[in-house]
C-alpha cells in the first residue's frame, strides 16, 4: 500500500517541470537517495523529464551482428543480449544485460564470444534435487556476470517440460512445479546474491519452440495455476527476482507480453511481486495494448524488436490518450525501484574484473557429478572394475570434449575464432548453431583415472569398425549425443542409435553415457548393460563423467522428468504443431499423465541408482499450518559413502493425477549411517484450484503420503486426515 502511495505522489511530482528543477539545482544522483527502494525510485521519477523516463523503457540489443546487420551501441557490453543506456545526469547506471541460464552467454562475432564457465545444463542441476547446488550454481554465473560488467541477469528458466522434444528442455528445470519451482529458484538467488537482477522467464507456458513466436499454448486457467503457473510462483517465492521476461507465444489468445491476466492479475495484483516485466527479444507487437496488460520494458531493439516502446510511439499513445502518464511513471518506477532493492546501484558493476576460473569451474564439476543419473546397472558393472584392463570408448566425440546445447544460452569455453569449442564445424556452425563441445575429454580423464587399463578411442563413424573394437575390448563405453537447442524442437533419439546397437550386440559389456537435452527413446536399453545420463555436463563434463564411471563419485542424479518407453505414451505423440498448441492434458503433466493412464515409462520420474543403497523406516506425518510434515529415517545401507534424494508424494482424491511430488530433500550419508529427515509439503500441493472461488480448495478428508525411491517404487505409505481450506490467490508460504 505504502509504495503504491508514494509512487501517486513521485507521478504528480514528475509532472512539476523537472526540466527546470534540473537547472536551479544539482540533481540528487541515485546513490545518494534515501529510505526504502520504493521512495528511493520516487525521489529520482521526481526529477526526470519525459524523454529520460521514455529512455529507460526500451532496451537496444547488446552484441554487434554480422554481417553488418547491427552495430551494437556505444556503451553496451560486447557480445551481450541487451543494454538499456543509463542516464549520467541522475547517477543511473546503464542495464547490461547478459543471457545466462548455466553460465555467462555470449553472442555476436568471433572477439565478441568470452570465454566463460559453463555450468551443467539446467536439468542437470535440476537432477541433483540439491537446492545448495542450485545456489551454488546462480551464485557462480552472477560472480563471473559481475566481473564482465553485467548487471541484469536473463537467467530463472522454469518452463515446465510437458513437450519432451522442446528444444530448450535442457535450459529448463523438468516437468514437476514443485521440483522446478524450488531449483530455479535458488539459482535465481544465487545470481542475485551478487546484487545484480535475474529474471525469471519465458512467461509463460512457452513449452516448444516449434512456431513460439506465432503459436498459442492453449491450457485452461485451473490447470495453468497447478502447472506451469505454480512453478514460476514457487521459484519466485524461493528466488524473488527481480524482473520477469515475458514470452514469445500467445496463451489462451493474447500474446504473453500483451497479457493482463498473466502480467497483472497473477504477477502483480495475486502474487504481489513488485519487480518489472521486460520483454522476450522480438516478443512485443502493440504500444498501448502492451504498456495496459503490465508490459514495462522492450528488449532486443535493433536487430528483433519492432521498438513498439520507442519514444516516438510511447509519446503518440500518450497523446491519443491510450496510455498515460501515470503508467509511464509506475513502468519507470518499477525498474528503478528493482535496481535499488537488487543493489545494482549501491554496489555498481564494473567490467573487466579478476575472475577466479578454477573455483568457478570445481562449482560445475561438482553439479555435474551431482546431476548425473545412473539409469540402468545391470550386475554391477558399474563402477569399472579395476580388473577392466581393455575399455574401448567410442562415438560423441568423448576423446575431445563433451556437448553443450544451443542457442542464446550458449557459453562458450574460451579465446579463438571459434570460442575454443573443442569439436568445431559440426553444422550447424552458425544459429541455432554453433554446435559447442566443451574441452574436457573423457577419454583423457579416464585414462588418468584409471592408469593401468588400456583405453582406446573409435569414432563409431564406421560401425563394423566400431563393432570390432568393441569385441576386442573387455568392455565398450558408447557415447550417445542428442544436440538440441534454442528455436527448434528435436526428434527424442541420439544421433546414431544402430551404433549402440551394433555395439551391444558385439560386446555384452556395453555401458551407453548419453549427453542429451532431454528424454530420448533407447530401442537398445534391453541390449546394453549400463546407462549413465550425463545431459550436457557443462565445462567439467568429462572429468564428471569418469569420476562416476570408475566411482570416484558415486552416482546420485534422479530423473526431474519422465523417459517414455514410446512416443505414442506421449499426451500428444505427433510432432508439435504450430497455430494452437491445446493441452488437452491439463496438469496432468509428466508423470502424472503416466500415472494417470496406467503407463509404464522407460524411466520414471525421480530414478536414479547408486552404488550404495537407502533403506527408510518411521514415516510419520502432522499438520503443520494449512499443509504438512513428513518425518522419517534414511540409512545408507550399503558399503559406500552416498547421496539420497528421498521423496515425498502426496495423493488426495479428484486430482488430477494419482500422486504428485509433495517435497524433497537430499541427504548425504556415510555408510550405515542414519538421519532423520524432515520435508514439509506446501498446502498447494494438497489442494485444486478452485475457479468459481478462486484460490487453491482442499476438502476435507484422507490424503495419502508416500515415500519414495522414484515416482514409482514407493517404499513407505501413511495416511492424514487433514481438514477443509480455502487458500487465497495470495497465499505464500511464510
Ligand atoms: C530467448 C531468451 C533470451 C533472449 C536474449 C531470446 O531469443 O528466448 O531466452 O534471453 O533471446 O538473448
């Protein structure tokens, strides 16, 4: 209320001729301004003219672009994605603005691309279901930010995976709100603990890439608030960012940047989120229509936007009397209002500062060791025993490097015409391109691991070839990539699947190490006897990928989403459509759209092996506020040294869905050891979302708690009888 106050009176204040307030006397700059960032914003709006205020709402794109596209504007940041110039009179600094959803992303020519450390993909570190990870991570990516130079942060990727050949699957963080939720938003924490802003994006239910910019996600509002909706709501309660990029496609009709129900009703009015809305690069297509539904700034002018907020076009919808003035003020006011609640003001950034890479890179390897799942160990073969005296690793490039995903995301490694990508010229060389690996070789750190073994290399470009080698050997590792990237949706297969099984059939000890976006089919799974999930590992990856291998590490990824046995087990098994994407399937994504049918998955949601193994025992349950708490014991009842994701899921009748993921919380144990674990479940998850009030409902009456392995091998149930609640749209947790 205070703030909303305030800002009524710095709007009437900005119209009192601040021009020539501006001459009597000095301005008071932004860093000497005082009180809550609310009143700190409402002090500079009093003395901007017109144009300054106009001059924040519209971002140029950052990076120059070839060939001699776009020369990016003096002042930007070389190779970034947006720049929005500041204004020296009042002491407002310039938004620098850098993509960086698993590390800082370069775009632009050759000089442009630095050299910067990668994180594991996005599921990756979803699949290690460690929150301090997550953090750890957001809080790596906005140091090295904040040494380039950049102080907004395009990070805080939570699209929920409903399609699993969405392209960008790998910059999200899977197909449960309340895993993704909670992931995303410790790295948005993370990045802002540098006191820079991240954004939370794409808002919202931007699910495919498959026409993002024409189509229209097509989901009822119930479901939309129990999905993809509530993921951004729990990542922005855990994270709190400070801006919010809205998306490409249209949802239910309008387009998402020209949305009032998503923009205002549900960000502003329900959630009570203070922070501003800018724009996907390209994504706004009106003035006035836009700056109405909750639209604050436009980004990427210049080479995608329309400049729909150019001054020029601001000011005729103004004179039409479209928009008003008092809009113009609170757009305003909410940025600069985030740029001192973030300390963007107070603590400046400055380019060109000492970047501590090798600690910045033992943050990734540790995510990527964390965020590797161990699918399928038939016997043991995993880890290699040290008896393995001839190993053969064939195919994905393993002897160079490891893959990473494309698109504006794309971190490059380091210096050199090509940005130090370990494989170049794989097409497509340039968008959605480069195909980037990383120059963290498996087969060197294998070797190095594993001393006195005899370990050769074959490209499995020639599969006789490979078959041979493989029969030669004492055991075959195949390395099994799915490139994917921002703009296109891929087929769910690796790129040489007879290559796996012509492997196989010549070695029955064949271990497959997939490097993937997202789930892909395995027709070979039967014939081989380990899988090792390793996504895109990020700028450590091939040192990961052997400490797992040999044990060094033991494996503890879980799945964040669900690896069909078949694409017909799919809600919608063709390839995705442009025009009106309908999701018939509601909530009802994932693993719950399995459950749901009766569908045995190849694996589920929440797998993943270890080379010890977890008993549970003592699963209580209480109330606790208007959800609850579930309580029990995990014991490391194996030999090694290892960490569970133990998980909670809660069941309740009219659902969409059997079950759903209550919480969650990884523990590592020492063998033998016990601990007793605590993981309360958000009220929401044990409520619908009601319409006719809305809120989230729960009757009255038993809910179901089970404790899990995975989505599917429960290993403890208990039952609680919790009583009827209404929770409001605004409800937060405490
Ligand atoms: C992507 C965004 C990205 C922006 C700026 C767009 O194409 O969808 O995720 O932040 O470009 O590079």
């Amino acid at each position: 209320m205070r703030s909303a106050k305030l800002l009524l009176a710095a709007t009437a204040l900005a119209f009192a001729a601040p021009a020539v307030m501006a001459q009597e006397a000095p301005p008071v700059l932004a860093a000497e301004t005082t009180g809550t960032p609310d009143e700190r914003a409402a002090t500079m709006l009093a003395q901007m003219t017109l144009d300054e205020q106009l001059s924040l709402l519209m971002g140029f794109f950052g990076a120059d672009f070839e060939p001699a596209r776009y020369t990016a504007m003096e002042g930007s940041r070389a190779g970034s994605a947006g720049y929005v110039p500041g204004l020296p009179r009042l002491g407002i600094p310039p938004q620098w603005q850098a993509d960086a959803g698993i590390g800082v992303a370069t775009q632009g020519g050759a000089p442009d691309k630095r050299g910067r450390t990668a994180l594991p993909s996005g599921l990756a570190t979803a699949a290690t279901w460690d929150r301090g990870m997550a953090h750890a991570g957001g809080a790596m990516i906005g140091r090295e930010a904040r040494a380039d130079g950049f102080n907004v942060l395009l990070a805080g990727s939570v699209n929920l995976m409903r399609e699993p050949r969405n392209g960008r699957n790998f910059e999200y963080a899977g197909e449960d709100p309340q895993l993704a939720g909670v992931m995303v938003g410790e790295q948005i924490a993370g990045v802002q603990s540098n006191n820079i802003i991240s954004t939370s994006k794409h808002f919202a239910v931007n699910d495919q890439e498959t026409a993002r910019g024409t189509g229209n996600s097509v989901l009822e509002e119930a479901a939309m608030r129990m999905s993809d909706l509530l993921a951004f709501q729990i990542a922005h309660e855990v994270g709190d960012p400070g801006s919010v990029m809205c998306a490409y496609n249209r949802v239910n009709g309008p387009y998402s940047c020209e949305h009032p129900f998503l923009l205002t009703q549900v960000l502003r009015n329900e959630w009570g989120w203070p922070g501003y809305v800018l724009s996907d690069w390209g994504a706004v297509h009106s003035t006035a229509p836009s700056v109405n539904a909750g639209l604050d700034q436009e980004s990427g002018f210049g080479l995608q936007s329309a400049a729909w907020f150019r001054a020029d076009r601001l000011r005729a919808a103004l004179d039409a009397g479209e928009i008003s003035r008092e809009q113009i003020a609170t757009m305003v006011a909410r940025i600069l209002r985030t740029m001192f609640a973030h300390g963007v003001i107070d603590n400046p950034v400055e380019e060109g500062q000492y970047i501590d890479f090798a600690t910045n890179r033992a943050v990734s390897q540790a995510g990527a060791e964390a965020g590797i799942v161990l699918l399928k160990n038939e016997g043991g073969l995993l880890p290699l025993a040290a008896t393995a005296r001839r190993i053969v690793l064939i195919g994905g490039h393993a002897d160079r490097g490891v893959l990473s995903g494309g698109g504006s995301s794309q971190v490059y490694p380091g210096d050199g015409p090509d940005g130090g990508n370990a494989v170049p010229g794989i097409e497509p060389t340039s968008w959605p391109g480069p195909v980037v690996y990383y120059p963290s070789s498996p087969l060197e750190e294998l070797r190095a691991l594993l001393p006195h073994a005899d370990i050769s290399y074959h490209d499995g470009r020639d599969h006789e070839g490979a078959a041979a080698a493989a029969n030669a050997a004492d055991l075959a590792i195949v390395f099994a990539n799915q490139w994917a990237s921002e703009s296109i949706d891929v087929p769910m297969h690796v790129e040489d699947d007879t290559l796996v099984e012509s492997v196989a059939l010549n070695q029955r000890n064949t271990v497959v190490v997939l490097q993937t976006g997202g789930p892909v089919l395995m027709p070979w799974a039967g014939r081989v006897r380990a899988i090792v999930q390793a996504w895109y590992p990020g700028r450590m990856g091939g040192a990961a990928i052997a400490r797992v291998l040999t044990g060094a590490v033991n494996p503890s990824g879980h799945l964040p989403a669900t690896f069909p046995r078949s694409l017909d087990q799919l809600p919608h098994p063709g390839d995705p459509q442009e025009g009106d994407v309908v999701y018939t399937e509601g909530a009802t994504v994932g693993y719950k759209w399995f459950d749901a049918n009766g569908l045995e998955p190849l694996f589920p949601f929440g797998h993943g092996l270890s080379y010890t193994s977890f008993a549970y025992s003592g699963l209580t349950l209480s109330r606790a506020g208007e959800g609850l708490v579930a309580t029990f014991r995990v014991t490391n009842s194996g030999d090694r040294a290892g960490a569970d994701a133990a998980q909670v899921y809660v069941s309740g009748s009219g659902w969409e869905a059997p079950q759903r993921l209550g919480g969650f919380a990884r523990v590592m144990l020492e063998p033998g050891e016990t601990q007793m674990v605590s993981v309360a479940v958000d009220p929401r998850l044990l409520a619908l979302w009601d319409i006719a009030n809305p809120g989230w409902s729960r009757a009255a009456g038993t809910y179901r708690v089970h404790l899990g392995e995975s989505s599917r091998i429960i290993v403890d149930s208990a039952e609680i009888t919790l009583p009827a609640v209404h929770l409001s749209p605004h409800w937060r947790p405490q």
